[in-house]
C-alpha cells in the first residue's frame, strides 16, 4: 500500500469520530474571540493524538506542531474557529444549543477536518520529513481579523516565511469535490457605517426640517456610481448596504439616520481610491441638503492571492488524489476572508471543499440559519489536506 492509499484508508477509518467531534462543536458554537470551550475541546483533541507541543495563540487560539521523521521544510495549516450571531432553524440532534449563535459558515468543519488531518499526519509521521504547523484560529469573521493578532505571536513570527494552506466549505459544491483558484481568489472587504444628520419634526411641516431619510436616500442611490461608472469594468467591485435605521414614524421625520454596508473589490489603489470618493459624495449630498454626515470606513481585509506556483501544484496533487473528475476550477469569489492576511506575506493556497447534497436537501448557502453540510465531506476534507500537506513539504 503507498502512501496516498494508507492516508486514504486512514481518513476513512477515523473519519466517523471526527463527524462526532463536528457535532459537538457545531452544537456549542462560541462567537469572535470568545471561543474558550472550543479551545479546550481542540487541545484535548490534540493530546488525544499524541500531539503536545501546543501553545497559546491570540488568547484563545492554539497552534500545535507536529514533526515528521527528521527536520526539512515547514507548512502551516490553517482552520478558524468562531461561529455567527444566527438563530439556528435546522432540524437536527446536534442544533446549536445557544440561542442566537451558530457555525453556518462551517468553521466546526474545518476544525475537525484539520484534527483528521492531524490525526492522519500523526500516524504517519515517520513517512515524511518537515514539520507541520496546525493553527487553529479565532476570530475570522469580526474586524480586524483573528489572522492579524496570530501575525504578531512570537510563536508565528519565528516560523518566517512558509506555504500556508486553508481550506473552506462551499454548500455549492457537492460533497466529494474541492475546487482551486491561482492569483487573486477572494475580495478585499471594508465595512461602512455612515450617520446622516438632519433635524427632525412633525411631517405635516417637512419644510420645517432637514430630512435625514431622504438624504439617505440620496446618498445610497448615488454611491452606487461608484460602481457603475467610477470603476473600470475589468475591475471587479460590490458595494452593498444591508442596514438602514431612521428611527422615526409614520409621521414623525427623525433627527439621524444610520446606514451600514460593504465595499468589496480586489485592487488596492482603486480600493483607496473608492472609499476616498464614497466619503466626499456623502457629506457633499447631505451638506447640499442641509444636513451632515459623518463617515467611518475601518479599513478591512485585504484581497486573498493564491501563489500561482504553489496553488497550481496544490490542484495538481488534488487531481491525483481524489481524481480529475472532483477537482474543479473556481471563479472569484466576492466575500472576503482575513486568511487574506497570511496570503499577503507567504505562498498560500485557500481552496474550496464541496459539502452540498441536492438529493439530501442540503444546498443552504454559508451565513444562513439553515446551512448545514453532508458530512462525508469530513473524510474528503481531512484526508485530502493531509496529502497537500506532505506534497507541500515535498516541494
């Protein structure tokens, strides 16, 4: 049996208790940076396998090291660890059991999936040289990004510049397929929250106030031209607002409206570019109509490069070992990911891993209250990112 059969024989032989440990995490999910229980649970894992070397990393965090026959080259596998503020709707056994929390965007895949990989990696230790470095971090969806504070760890600074891979579930994609894309693959993100001040009144006497609302509303239908004729075509961009409060009534116009949004797009000068013109529109349109308003864009996560060499010999080795047929080619893909920062300093390779079932009814996408994934994926996912791991080190 060569290798690629044992870490395939392995996967399934210990797959169904990492679907136990999956469900467990998916049952008692932990927001940004407060993923404490889901921390200890990880190193118990850890130490289960054999694996000890394991420290502390943006407080709640752990990267663990994993060390083949002899030392040679390093790489680093990434899983983060935080859920969502979603009410979860599935009808399971294993349903979040805190109200308004949830992982609908799969991080308890990825975490498990990467314990199977250590798990596999472990028992085949003596079969390659290098060292493994398993980063489970926290804090991927809240700014300014788990990656960031891991960035600054002693600990991760000492590795210097290593291949970094990270895996992401895709309900779009069926359970058995991964999908790679070289260059640019995920969007940068910046969140935007504009306050537009007026004064408010009775709205019978409009002439009386300085409607915040449709100020507003000005200011949402304008900046789309952001899109639509300040960007070049070949550039892609989205601008989104998803939130808008003026908390007046029927008949009262309000003092200030909110409004929160995005702007994702994938150059960084155009990047600068936007916010900058977004941020002159919007107080020229309210100071043009009587009122203020005051914009904060933090700035957000970067655009997430796969390095072509190492991605392309990532598909490469995918193929052989799950077979032509269930590597897929992938597009850009607009939402953003603080893996991001990891791919602006070292080779990364960030890929998708199919977890939808059509004949089971499993095709909610991420970030909804009924996301859930076919969990033979697991057996995929563990055992396909531990044969990249090997043929990384192998590179």
């Amino acid at each position: 049996m060569n290798l690629k059969e044992r870490i395939i024989e392995l996967a399934k032989q210990f797959s169904a208790e990492y679907v136990g440990v999956r469900r467990v995490i998916h049952q008692h999910p932990e927001l940004s940076f407060k993923e404490i229980n889901t921390s200890i649970l990880i190193r118990k894992e850890l130490l289960k396998i054999g694996i000890a070397d394991i420290v502390s990393v943006a407080e709640t965090g752990l990267l663990a090291t994993l060390h083949g026959r002899e030392k040679g080259k390093t790489v680093l596998l990434r899983a983060d660890m935080d859920a969502l503020p979603i009410q979860e709707e599935n009808q399971v056994d294993y349903a979040s059991s805190i109200a308004g929390v949830m992982h609908a965007c799969g991080h308890d895949v990825h975490m498990s999936s990467l314990l199977l990989t250590a798990r596999i990696l472990f028992q085949l230790r003596s079969e390659f040289t290098g060292t493994v470095k398993l980063l489970f971090q926290p804090g991927e969806e809240l700014m300014p990004g788990g990656a960031t504070l891991v960035m600054k760890e002693k600990a991760y600074q000492k590795l210097g510049t290593v291949p970094h891979l990270g895996q992401h579930v895709m309900p779009k994609l069926p359970a058995g397929k991964v999908g790679f894309r070289s260059g640019q693959f995920m969007a940068s993100m910046d969140e935007i929250y504009l306050t537009v001040i007026g004064k408010g009144g009775h709205a019978a006497v409009p002439e009386e106030c300085i409607d915040p609302i449709l100020i507003a509303s000005h200011i949402i239908v304008a900046s789309q031209q952001l899109v639509s004729r300040m960007a070049s075509p070949k550039m892609p961009s989205v601008l989104s607002f998803g939130r808008i409060i003026g908390d007046g009534a029927n008949n009262i116009i309000p003092d200030r409206v909110t409004i929160e949004g995005t702007f994702r797009t994938y150059d960084e000068n155009w990047r600068a570019l936007a916010i900058e013109k977004l941020t002159k529109l919007a107080k020229a349109i309210a100071d043009g109509m009587g009122g203020e308003c005051y914009v904060n864009i933090p700035k957000g996560y970067p655009h997430l490069n796969n390095d072509v060499r190492l991605t392309n010999a990532m598909k490469n080795s995918a193929i052989a070992f799950l077979g032509g047929e269930n590597v897929v080619d992938l597009d850009l893909w607009m939402a953003a990911e603080d893996f991001a920062y990891y791919s602006q300093m070292n080779p990364a390779c960030f890929y998708l891993l199919g977890v939808g079932n059509k004949e089971k009814g499993i095709t909610s996408g991420l970030h909804t209250a009924t996301f859930n994934i076919d969990e033979v994926a697991l057996e995929t996912g563990g055992g396909l990112m531990a044969w990249l791991s090997i043929e990384a080190l192998e590179q």
